[in-house]
C-alpha cells in the first residue's frame, strides 16, 4: 500500500512555514498516521534490556535517559562567529539516530575570548539560539536528550585547530589575549594571560547564567558545564594555574568559589526539573596539583549547589605530563570513587570502546553514565552495535531498519 507522503510538521507542535529549515525526521507509516501528532514517548524506551545495565533507563530530574550512553563533548571548531551550522546537525544527529541516550554539544564558548580557538561553538548573543535550537530539536525528535556544555577556555584560549597544529592564534591574526586566574601562561609557547579582576570574575559568572538561558531557549535538557582539561574552571580549581591572594585563590574553598558561583548562578536560572552536570578533571596528575581528594570535596559542594552529576576526566593543566598508566577505562576508577564517596552521580569517560566494558561500568556501579568521544568518531551508530553485541533490543530508525533485518 502506498502511503502519501507528508511531512510530519505536527509532530513536535511545530507549525509548516515557521521553521522552514526544519529536518524531515521520519517517513510516516501507517501507525504514525493515527499517532504521529500525539507521541511524546522516546523511541529509545520501548526495549527489552534482558538484564543488561547499560540499556536501563536513568531519571535524573524529570529527565529520562533510555539508556546510559552519551556522546562526549568534541569540539569541531567549524563555526563561524561561534554559530552552529550544517555541521554540528549532521554531526551531533547522526550520533543522536545511533541510539546514544545523550548528546552532549561541543564546548561552547559563553563569551568570544572564552573560545579555545576562532571557530568554537558560542552561546554569547541571542543570534546563536536559532541554530543551535535546529541541532536539539533533531537530537530530541530521534528520541535523545540533547545537552551542551558551556565553557570558558580561560588562559588556553585563541589557539588554532588541532589539524593545523593547534599553536596560538596571534591577536594580529585574530586572536585575542587570554584572561586566567593568575598571569601564568599555559606553556612557555602561550601568550601570558591577563589576570581576571573580581568585578570580572563576577561578570563572567553572569555570562554562564545568561548562556544558560540561551541554552534553555534553544531547547537543551541538559547543561555540562566544563570545569576540566585547564580550563578556566578548573584553572581556579588547581593551584598550578591559581595563585590569587583574594577570596578567589588560596584555601580550598577559595579554589571552589569559581566553580560554585558559576553553579549556583546557573543553577538558579536553569530549571529545577533540567539536570545540571559538572565536568572535572580529576587531577592534574602533576605534584602540587589538584588531586582526587580535592575533586571528592569539590563534588560534596557542588552538589549541595544542585549539581547532579560530576563527568569524571582527568589533566589538561601543564602541557606536558605523564599518565601512569592511560590503559583501557584508566578514569574510570575517578567515577567510581567520587560516586561512592559523596552519593553523587557520576560519569566515567575515556578510553571506552568496548561494549562489555561500558556495560561492566554500569554494573558494577563505577558509574551511572558512560561518556564516548573518540569511539563515536568512529561509529557514530555504537549504541546499536552495543546493544547487538549484548543481546539487547533497541528500537532503530525506520530508515535504517533495512540494514539490520534481526532489529526492530
Ligand atoms: C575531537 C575531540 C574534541 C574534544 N572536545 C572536547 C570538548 O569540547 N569538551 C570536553 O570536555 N572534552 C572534549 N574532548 C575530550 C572528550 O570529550 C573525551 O573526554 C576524551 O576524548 C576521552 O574520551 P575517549 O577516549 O572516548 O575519546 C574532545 C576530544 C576529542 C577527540
């Protein structure tokens, strides 16, 4: 029987001609004819996990993850003036039509000096919102929970892409200086970063807030913000790259204030039903840096701040350091302490690929979340794969059903 064609413009309450760019989704079928205005529920939800953690449904809030795989932030550096374009729809939405339950946009710059380089992701001005809201309505149409991460890249701002070496992006070609807790440049290759004043500090926590509300209006479900890799939080955090005198730097509750001002600001204008995570880097690996114990102090604060889950990564601080040992999941220990330490939610990323060890993290409770990058560069559609190899049940697209004749 031949189905006419329509396009399913009612299907998330949007209205033909408003949103003219707006991606056909799903071919309609003969049950979507009766259903297609009406159904809210996430076709990730609707499977048989047969025991299998890794596809268990996760509430946090009143969001509902279908499974507990997400799509790490990856910066593109592919934006012009900081907009989301084709790219990061065809990018994040093609790892959204994988089945991963979350995806997470790329670090988007709350203010233009915040970016890491020229063609990072931006939520400054209300001209970023309609593009961006393109990228989550897709994400969220395929069943997925789209998330974006705000951040500032503090005195690692202004560098080239990494394809092109990733060196500094002078202020004569279009760079800038970068600010920083302290005036200690990232590496002797850095520019020195202009020492943040507190009237400043205070002005950029606003900016988070404000991209929050942007990010609100774009339709995110869920706020990453980036306190890891040596960035501008996590510069606060570390004594290597905060050695302020004020109530900024010193003690850890000082160290803390950035990163808890930044969440109680964004906290208070993101909605108490939106889940809000912080990601860290768990320690410097470096003497004299920021340490795991740290991190489980800092994880008990925010939380009391309305954090909800602390994303568990590692270094970024000095340019050159040693990880003892960077084997399959080596952060994962991170998640599992912290989770077990302060009841918090945790995230454990890095080096996961394997199907069966995402699931043995699930399970045995390291964590309640797994974060993929590199892997999803490679297979965007893992969650699929994954839920094949473990004997699992998820729903696909309908366009793609063809391709795996033993799925639903
Ligand atoms: C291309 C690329 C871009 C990245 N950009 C970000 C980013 O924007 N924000 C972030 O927190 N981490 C970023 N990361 C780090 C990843 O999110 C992840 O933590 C790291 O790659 C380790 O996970 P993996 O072993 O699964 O790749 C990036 C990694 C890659 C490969």
């Amino acid at each position: 029987m031949c189905i006419p064609f329509r396009r399913p413009e009612s299907e998330n309450g949007s209205s033909a001609g408003s949103e003219a760019y707006r991606p056909y989704i799903r071919p309609p079928s003969v049950s979507d004819t009766e259903t297609m205005s009406t159904s809210a529920v996430s076709p990730h939800l609707s499977r048989q996990t047969g025991g299998v953690q890794l596809f268990t449904p996760l509430r946090i809030r009143d969001i509902e993850f279908p499974n507990r795989i997400v799509v790490s932030p990856m910066c593109q550096y592919s934006c012009v003036d900081g907009f989301a374009n084709d790219w990061h729809l065809v990018h994040l939405g093609s790892r959204a039509i994988g089945g991963a339950a979350l995806v997470i946009a790329e670090a988007t710059a709350i203010e233009p000096r915040g970016r890491i380089s020229p063609w990072d992701l931006g939520i400054w001005k209300d001209d970023h919102i309609d593009p961006l809201a393109r990228v989550a309505r897709f994400i969220k149409d395929r069943g997925s929970v789209p998330g974006i991460q705000l951040a500032h890249a503090g005195r690692k701002a202004s560098t080239d892409v990494p394809w092109r070496g990733g060196g500094v992006v002078s202020e004569s070609v279009g760079g800038w200086r970068p600010v920083a807790p302290s005036a200690i440049p990232f590496s002797p290759a850095s520019p020195v970063p202009a020492a943040l004043t507190t009237p400043e500090i205070h002005e950029i926590v606003s900016r988070f807030a404000e991209a929050a509300q942007r990010a609100l209006q774009a339709g995110f479900e869920v706020i990453e913000l980036h306190g890891a890799h040596g960035y501008l939080i996590h510069e606060f955090l570390s004594p290597l790259s905060n050695q302020r005198t004020d109530e900024y730097g010193g003690s850890l509750e000082n160290r803390f204030r950035f990163a808890s001002d930044v969440a109680k600001a964004v906290r208070a204008v993101w909605p108490a039903t939106l889940p809000l995570f912080l990601r860290i880097s768990a320690s410097d690996w470096a003497e004299d840096g920021w340490t795991l114990d740290e991190s489980v102090e800092l994880a008990r604060a925010v939380q009391l701040l309305g954090v909800d889950l602390i994303d568990c990564s590692s270094g970024g601080t000095l340019p050159y350091v040693p990880i003892p040992s960077a084997d399959p999941g080596y952060q994962v220990p991170f998640a599992e302490r912290i989770r077990r330490e302060t009841g918090i939610l945790t995230g454990a990323v890095g080096l996961i690929t394997d199907a069966q060890q995402a699931e043995n993290i699930i399970r045995d409770e390291s964590a309640d979340l797994v974060l993929l990058a590199r892997e999803f560069l490679r297979e965007p559609y893992w969650p699929i794969k994954a839920a094949q190899e473990l004997g699992v049940q998820i729903p696909l697209a309908d366009q793609y059903k063809r391709a795996f004749p033993n799925v639903r």
